[in-house]
C-alpha cells in the first residue's frame, strides 16, 4: 500500500463515495501508490483517480441533465457542458448559484477551481510523455495528496449540499412520506388480509438520493405497524375470524419538483413509488 500518511487520505474518501465502484478505483489508487519501484506509480494512481472523477461526473452530472438546468449557459460550441459546469451541477444539480450560497450558505467556486487544476493535472499523468514523467517520490507524492484532497473537498462539499438542502424542509418531507404510504401502501396491505389498519408510520432515516435540473429525488426508510384482521365482523364475533398486529419495514422514493422562494426550498411532491 501507499506510505501511511496518503494511504489514510485515501481510506477517508471511502466513506463518503458514492458507491462499491467509487471504492474500487480509490483501492486501486491505493495500490499504484504502494508500488514504490515503479517508476509510472504516478501515472497509475492518475488514472486510478481519472476513473474515479469520470464516474462520479457520469452518476452525479448527465450531459442531458446539466444542459437542462436554468443556470446553464453555453461556453463552448455545441452547447457541450463544460468540466466545470458539471462539478457545480454534481453539487448543486439546477439550484441556482445565488440560492445555493446565499440560503444554504455554501460556496462552490474554491471547490470548483482546485479540483479543474487537480484533474487538469491527473489527465495529463493519465496521458504520460517522456517530458511529463515525474520519477521523484516526494514530488509524486506531493501531487497526489493534492489530488486526493481536491476530491476530498469536493465531496464534502456534495454532502453538505444534499444535508442543507434535506434539513430545510425535513418535517414537510416526514409528512409527505406518511402521505405516500397512507396512500400507496393500502393496496399491497389488502393482498395480506381481509381489513387492515394503519396504526402507526415511523420515519428512521431520510437522504437526497440525487439533485436533478428539475427535481429532486429522496429516499425514506422506517417502520409501517399496521393491524390486519382476517374475515369479517361476523366471522369474528363466531370465532372463525383472526387478528394480528405487525410491523413492516418500508423504503420510500418521493420525486419532488423544487421551487425556490426567497428564503427558502419548497419540495412539491408529483410522483412516488414505495
């Protein structure tokens, strides 16, 4: 493995990827770093890193989606979204700067800067010639660590955004859940018995699964108690009826169309699946 001291800068990428894949590019990352005799080792965790950055543009900022954001302005022929212009929509989606930093009170502009120059310098490792082939370990070392923390930054950034946005409108969007599974709920409940209640809806974690140029997508997970009752009434009353009470994990994906006020974020739910 890398020397100890970027191996744990790498390590602390790990959780907050986005994904096993994500983990797998920063592993092999770790991994060209350790191969200490190899006079390429930059050039190997460059494209270790490259891969890593071109997923998480590709899973966090589409092409077709970018292009559709209210704040997109072409800066290229083609009207072909820009690195930059990805990173920001990977943070932010189609909220616009101003909200982004005056509301939620997070500055995107450093993030975006230090990770170009830090991928700018990644690709022209990936894309080694015999001018650019850095041999020294303490200046590939150096290089990489700035690398690494550039990402670092980005992510946590990602994070942060997805977190700000989610505590602004929390309890609108527990309410929404419970909205949904009262409703969505009641016909896959009625294949299990003949009546059945609601009795309680526990929401235990919400999370912004993706900030799109229209919508946002969360994620609910808790606990649905419901009372079922098999037969009727009568049955009941005759002894040939059954009751139970039981608890039932739930996940829900609320898809909600954002709108943005001038203090705040209203989520106005338009489709949802359980």
């Amino acid at each position: 493995m890398a020397l100890p001291w970027l191996n744990d800068q790498l390590a602390a990428l790990k959780p907050k990827a986005l994904d096993d894949f994500s983990r797998t590019t920063i592993t092999g990352a770790q991994h060209a770093l350790g191969d200490f005799d190899n006079p390429l080792r930059r050039n190997f965790f460059s494209t270790a890193m490259r891969i890593l950055f071109e997923h998480m543009m590709g899973t966090l900022a589409p092409v077709e989606e970018v292009i559709q954001s209210q704040w997109f302005v072409p800066e290229r022929e083609g009207s072909v979204p820009t690195r930059g212009q990805r990173i920001v929509f990977a943070i932010q989606g189609g909220l616009t700067d101003a909200f982004v930093k005056d509301t939620l009170q997070v500055d995107i502009a450093p993030i975006r800067k230090k990770l170009i120059k830090a991928v700018d310098n990644l690709s022209k490792h990936v894309h080694g010639r015999e001018d650019t082939i850095i041999e020294g370990r303490d200046e590939q070392d150096a290089a990489a660590s700035g690398a690494i923390e550039a990402l670092g930054n980005f992510l946590d950034t990602y994070h942060e955004c997805r977190k700000t946005i989610l505590d602004a409108i929390q309890d609108e969007l527990d309410d929404t859940t419970v909205d949904a599974l009262m409703t969505d709920t009641i016909l896959e409940v009625d294949e299990l018995a003949t009546h059945h209640s609601v009795e309680e809806v526990y929401v235990d974690t919400t999370s912004v699964r993706s900030i799109g140029a229209h919508f946002i997508t969360y994620r609910a997970t808790g606990t649905i108690a419901v009372g079922l009752q098999w037969g009727s009434n009568s049955d009941m009353r005759r002894g040939d009826g059954a009751e139970a009470d039981l608890s039932f994990p739930f996940h829900c994906d609320i898809r909600s169309r954002w709108t943005i006020r001038s203090t705040c974020l209203s989520a106005k739910p338009n489709t949802r699946s359980i």
